[in-house]
C-alpha cells in the first residue's frame, strides 16, 4: 500500500428513520419485540464477521438524517438505510442519497407491498443497490452481508454467480 493510503473502508452505516426509536414499543404485532438497541447489537455482530463495523444513528427529523447522508456520503463502505414513512414521502432523501459514494440497501422491517397503498411506493428504491422488505430485522443483516460481500449493485446470472448489472 502507498504511504498514507488509510486502507479498505470498513465501516457501515445503519440509519434509521422516524419512529424507529419505538421498535419493539410500537406495533409489535408487525415490527416485533426487539428494540433499535438490540438491532445496532445485531449490526454490530454481522458486521464484526467481516471486520467491519457500524455506525448505528436514529432520528425523528428528515433534516437531521439528510445532514448524516452528507457526512457519511464519502466514508463508508455502505449505507443500509429504513427510512421509514420518509421512503413514500420524500424527494430531499432520494436526492441525498444519491450524493453517497458507496452502495445503498433500502430496509424494511414488514412487508410493505402487502400493506396500505400509499406504502407501496418509494421515492427510494431506484437509487437504491437493492431493497429487502418482509424479513424482520433479520434484512438489516440481510444488507449487511450484501455490502460486505461486494454484492451491492449486481445480479445474479443464470450460473447463479453475481454479474455487473
């Protein structure tokens, strides 16, 4: 490596939206019991498996997570993002994340084309490398392997190995 060169980025950020500081609190029915503290637990074990490790943020106000994208756009190795009620609501998002040099993975907790209509659609998942939605937190961990594993971005051919999309 050159002198000075600050290696492979090994951090990911998981970034929560609104009211994700209630998971486990609010409809446990259809977002389970576990809250965002043992989420950013479960993070931080898969992405020890790899090396890496997360940086875990939550907020209620859009402006406050445009700000993170912004911060974060250049020095990580992936974002996985649950934005919450802002994936149907928010141009200003959409528009932040594409800024971000590194994949996107757009997460969902429930299975959002299987509820109401207006969740049906994302401002998000166009600029995103790959959506989960409808596996628990396990997605979270889901996106995780995905960045760590250089995935983000491709398919997968006929010979069931990645291809560049």
């Amino acid at each position: 490596m050159p002198p000075g060169y600050p290696g492979p980025v090994s951090v990911i950020a998981i970034l929560n939206g609104p009211n994700l500081n209630l998971l486990g609190k609010r409809q446990p029915q259809i977002y389970g019991h576990e809250t965002l503290e043992d989420l950013h637990r479960r993070c931080e074990r898969r992405a020890e498996r790899y090396g890496m490790t997360v940086d875990c943020r939550q907020t209620n106000h859009e402006g406050q997570m445009i700000d993170w994208i912004h911060e974060l756009r250049t020095s990580v190795a992936g974002v996985v993002m649950n934005a919450g009620g802002w994936t149907h609501t928010s141009v200003a998002l959409r528009d932040a994340l594409v800024t971000v040099e590194a994949p996107f993975i757009e997460v969902h907790i429930s299975n959002v084309h299987a509820r109401e209509d207006f969740r049906h659609h994302s401002y998000l998942s166009a600029v995103a490398a790959g959506v989960i939605a409808g596996c628990g937190t396990l997605g979270y961990e889901l996106a995780i392997d995905v960045i760590a594993e250089g995935f983000a971005g491709k398919t997968v051919g006929v010979s069931g190995e990645p291809s560049a999309r």
